[in-house]
C-alpha cells in the first residue's frame, strides 16, 4: 500500500473517530437537553393549571367536577401522559388519562435515544369552610414529540455532520496531495536512478523530503561529472588517435577502417557515395606563402569539409578524412549522386583559398563514385586517384567520375524495381527475420539479434540490398512495424530474447511510439523477452524521442539498447538521463584491440561507463577470435560478429 493510501486512511479514521466522538456528545447534550425543556414546559403548563384551579371551591361535588372537566381538557393541548389530584391525605380526588398519537421517529432510534422525564408537580390552595387546604396536582409529560423533535434534529445533525467529514476529507485529500507531491518526484527520481537515469529534481521544502531529495541529487550529479569527464576524455583520445592535428579531419588510418566498415554494413549505409579532392601543387604553395598561413589555411579547409556532415543534402552519415598532405576524401552515406558531393567539396575548398587570397593558379581537382555492399576499399580509392590525374591534366580542373571495377548489380541500383515491390512485400509478408546470436564470455546466449532479408519475387535479399531503398522511399516506419511484428510473432518459438534494430525514421515524431504501445498491449508475458536497439547518430538528434519509446517499453520489461556507438563521445553524459539497458560498440572500434590504441580506448572506455551505470557493453562486427578476447578483457559483457556466428 502506498504512503499516500496510508496517511489517507489514518485520516480518514482520525476524522471518524472525531466525528464519531463529537456526535455523542452532541447527542447526549442535546437529549439533555430536551429532558431540561420538557420538565420546564410540564410545570410551567402544571402551574397554570394549578393556579386556574386554586380559583375553584373544591368542597362541593359540582366544583370537583369542574376541575375534572378542566383537567380533562389539558392532556390534548399538553400532551401529558396523565395528570390527577391528590387531597391534603393523598387521596386521589380527579385523574385524567391521555394516549396522544405514536411517534413518528423510528423504533431503534426511541430504543436507541433514552429520554428520562420526571413528573411535575404543583401545590393547589382552596378554601374549605373558612380554612385553606393544600391539595396536589402531578403531571406526567408524554414524550412523543421529544422523540420526533430529536429524530428530526438527528436527521439535520447526520446530514451537517456527513457535509463536514466530506469538507474535512476533501480538504485532507488535497493537503495531502500537495504534502507529498515534493515526495512523487523523489520517489520518480528513485525509480529513475533504478533504472539507470540519473536526473535532478528541485529540493523541496520538506525537511525530511529535502535531505533525500538533496542526496540523491548529489548522487546524480556525482555520475553526471563522471560521464561528463568520461566524455572529454573519449573525445581527447580519439582526437589523438582518429583525428588529424592540422585540419580537425580523419587521419588516414581512421577514414580507410570506417569507409571499410560502410562498405561491409547491412543497413541504409551499405551505399552512398565517395569524393576525392586534390590540393594541387600543395607544397609550392607552402613554399610561396609560409607554413603558418598555409597551417591556417588547411585548418579552415578542415572546418569547412566538417560542416559536411551535418548537412542533410549528404545522405544520412557523411565522413571526411585526410589521406595524405593534398588529398581529402568524404564517404556520404546514401547519396546517389558523387558529383553532388565532389563538387560541395571543390567549392568549399576554393572559397578558402579565396578567403586567404591564394593566387587562382593554384586550385582543385576532384574526382568522385559510387559505392554499393561488397565493394573493395582500395580498388575504390585506386580508381578515384587515376581519375583525380586525368582532372589535374584537363583545362578548368573539372570534376571526372572514376570508374568501377566492380558490376553494379542492376537489381540493386534499379528505384523502379524497388519502390514497384518493397512497400508490396513488407504487406504481404515478404519480410523475415535471420537470427544471430550475441555471446557472453561463458559462450551462453545474452539475446539473438534479427536481421531483415526481403522476398520479392521467390528471391531473397539481404538488408544491405534494400534498406538504402527502404530509407530513400520514405519506408523506415512502415519497414520497422513489419520488423517488430515479425520478431513479436517470433517470441514463442523461441526461449532466448530477441533484439531488432530500428531506423532513425522511427524517431521521427510520436507515432511510431503510440503504434507499439498498442502493439505491446495485446501481447503476453513473452513480450518481456524483446528489445529493440537504436544507432548512436539517431539518437544525438533525437533524445526526447528515445526517451518516448523507453516510455513505452519499460512497463513491459523490454529493454532498449544504443548500438554503433563510438562516433559521438558527446552521447556518454547524457546515457545518467537516458538510461539505456545496454550500450553495442560499433565494429570500426572492434578491429584489432590487442594493437590498435585509437579502438583500445574506446572499447575500454564505453565499457567502463557501461559498469558504472550497471548496464552491459557489448562489441559488435567481431570479425576474429582474438579480438572478442581482448574485449572481454576489457570488460566487455558481449560479442557478435563472424567470429561469433
């Protein structure tokens, strides 16, 4: 039972056993009360009587037959039960019986309700034969109308006093809540931090509630500045490792290992495009104007390439490194058009040359293509740089395509192809599900992850074949729906818990979030073992979102877990508010741990944090033996991959 239904009760009680108690002794005054009344009304009405038959001569038998008379006519005005005369001797000379009509006020209540009244007696005075005699008159009131005069008052009391308890509860009801409101929000503040969110409230003014409420925050902050540091440093690790120190941009060895891992991704960035630039004759020009203002310069090129992936027009990722002195590469994922890219780059470029007013004989070559699923890493590099020769031979520097070595699969590249049967055969039931399993140390099952292959026509795709198509028709939350049911449908026939990933689509506004809170709630008990993972980027965009759809699933037990990360160190100080169930490292930080130290800090580093919070780190793309052991000696809890499967 709750505080609240407890301290409600206890009041409620409380004011009961006030009412009860001022009842009684409302009642035993106000029966008292009516005794005290009665008796004055019988003497006064007593001693009018006797006062009218002191003026009668009672010797005679015609005058005692007068005063009967009179006294017969009293008990009806009076009401009195009986009323006689007694002689000086105490003899009875004149009695009048009444029988006035019932009660009105019901029997239990006249069992109930004593009422104790005494008789009224008076002294009559006649005068007999010269001589005054004292006789006695004795009246017994009849307490009808008491009864009914009091029922008729309880009534009214009863009515009064229910009116004042439902005041007085109302009244309780709201004090209380006001009372304990400071308390709801500690007590949210604690569930909060049971489940791994970490957030502030405002101190109460509660004493009681303050002290807790100032602790726990102290607690929240305390992991805050944890990940908040823990952040910085991730950054500062990687900007050693990843990032070059003149132009901010991707060192070479960074960019090749994350366009490699794009190009083996089964997902919406298993296409998109690729642009090379030249800085053509780089080291005349620092010859002619100075390291300094060519340091300067290279900086600003740096800055303005970086500004590329932020822009939207360049697919869903965009990636930018430095190959060497001259040459700069980007990866835009999903962008369909290299020469959009290549030539955003050549005219960013050439707006800082003209910014630090270069001489326009030293310019820019570009050259640019598209990359599919499977595609080889150096043989797309290989063709770019032939091609980036041919631009610095022809007049103007123009942007040349390079070719590809590879056949581009024509089913693959054909929209027409996709948008006729994609949104068809996620509605007819075209879709399934791959299970693949995540392991523990101990090779035991932590969840089995689905990936998505599409039937179309008797023939089965992989995601990396239609998930770019699913992205650009517009189809991530229709595609997600049909991915969610398909894995809810899955849950009996297996006993392990089963992981889906959803796009970044499903973030976008709240109706995905209000689809599967409909969904959840016809599902069983089974429903527990599901879980969903979001990718790092969508969420950095999004946060409120994945808070939405944490919303939804914690009732039911379902965990929600953030994967591909380790491109955003920002991400680590908001995981106290966000309070994912378990954080997947992206398989670009899952190569070669025993040797690389960029990869070592980030596996390192998120599986610390993953400890911290009580959550569990998992690397995924594990592609050797050796490297899911070296992450399971950083600590990390889980592993997939090739080397897994």
């Amino acid at each position: 039972m709750s505080l609240f239904s407890r301290l409600m009760r206890y009041t409620l009680l409380l004011l009961v056993a006030v009412l009860g108690f001022t009842t009684v002794i409302v009642s035993q005054w106000t029966v008292s009360s009516f005794e005290d009344r009665l008796i004055v009304q019988a003497e006064n009405s007593v001693g009018s009587l006797a006062r009218a038959l002191s003026l009668l001569d009672l010797s005679g038998g015609a005058d005692l037959d007068q005063s009967c008379t009179l006294l017969a006519s009293i008990p009806d005005t009076l009401e009195f039960r009986s009323i006689e005369l007694l002689d000086e001797n105490g003899a009875q000379r004149c009695i009048q019986v009444n029988t006035p009509t019932p009660p009105t006020a019901p029997s239990w209540f006249i069992n109930a309700i004593e009422i104790d009244i005494a008789s009224a007696g008076k002294s009559v005075t006649q005068p007999v034969q010269q001589d005054w005699v004292t006789w006695e008159l004795t009246g017994i009131p009849y307490e009808a109308n008491a009864y009914d005069e009091l029922w008729t008052l309880a009534i009214k009391t009863f009515w009064g006093v229910l009116a004042l308890f439902a005041a007085a509860s109302i009244t309780g009801f709201w004090a209380l809540q006001r009372l304990l409101d400071p308390l709801r929000e500690v007590v949210v503040q604690a569930k909060g931090i049971g489940e791994r969110r970490f957030t502030k409230i405002a101190i109460p003014q509660t004493t009681e509630f303050a002290d807790v409420a100032r602790s726990m925050n102290e607690l929240s902050e305390r992991i805050q500045t944890m990940l908040s540091n823990e952040a910085a440093l991730l950054s500062e690790k990687k900007a050693s490792h990843d990032v070059d120190e003149v132009t901010g941009l991707l060192n070479r060895e960074t960019f090749i290992d994350h366009f490699s891992t794009l190009l083996s991704r089964e997902n919406e960035q298993s296409i998109g495009s690729v642009a090379l630039i030249r800085l053509l004759n780089l080291s005349e020009m620092n010859r002619d104007y100075g390291r300094d203002l060519i340091d300067n310069l290279l900086r600003d090129v740096g800055d303005a390439l970086n500004q590329l992936s932020e822009d939207q027009c360049y697919g869903s990722y965009c990636s930018v490194g430095r190959l060497n002195g001259a040459d700069i590469c980007a990866v835009a994922t999903n962008e369909r058009n290299a020469k959009n890219l290549a030539d955003a780059m050549q005219r960013r470029v050439k707006g800082v040359l003209v910014t630090h007013n270069i001489d326009s004989r030293y310019t820019v070559a570009a050259t640019c293509i598209d990359y599919e699923l499977g595609d080889n890493t150096g043989e797309l590099l290989s063709s770019m740089d032939r091609a980036l020769a041919q631009s610095e031979l022809q007049a103007g520097v123009p942007i040349v395509p390079a070719q590809r070595f590879a056949q581009v699969d024509p089913t693959r590249a054909n929209q027409k192809f996709w948008q006729d049967n994609l949104a068809n055969a996620l509605q007819d039931g075209g879709l399934s599900l791959a299970w693949f399993p995540v392991l523990r140390k101990d090779e035991s099952i932590l969840h089995l992850e689905g990936m998505a292959r599409l039937s179309v026509d008797k023939k089965e795709f992989n995601a990396g074949d239609f998930m770019p198509w699913v992205f650009r028709l517009g189809l991530g939350q229709i595609f997600d729906r049909a991915v969610v049911s398909e894995a809810l449908k899955t849950l009996p026939s297996h006993k392990q818990r089963l992981h889906v990933n959803l796009s970044a689509d499903s973030l976008k506004g709240a109706e995905f979030s209000l689809w599967l809170a409909e969904k959840l709630e016809t599902m069983s008990e089974e429903v527990a073992r599901f879980g969903i993972e979001i990718s790092e980027t969508a969420i950095v965009s999004a946060q409120p979102s994945f808070e939405r759809l944490m919303t939804v699933l914690k009732p039911y037990g379902c965990e929600l877990g953030i994967e591909h990360m380790g491109y955003r160190p920002e991400i680590i100080a908001s995981l106290g508010e966000l309070g994912p169930s378990y954080l997947k490292i992206d398989s670009l930080y899952t190569q070669d741990l025993r040797s690389n130290e960029g990869n070592k800090a980030v596996v390192t580093s998120l599986s610390g944090v993953a400890k911290s919070l009580g959550i569990d780190c998992i690397v995924e793309g594990v592609s050797k033996l050796e490297d899911r052991d070296a992450a399971y000696d950083m600590g990390v809890r889980g592993a997939s991959g090739t080397a897994i499967h």
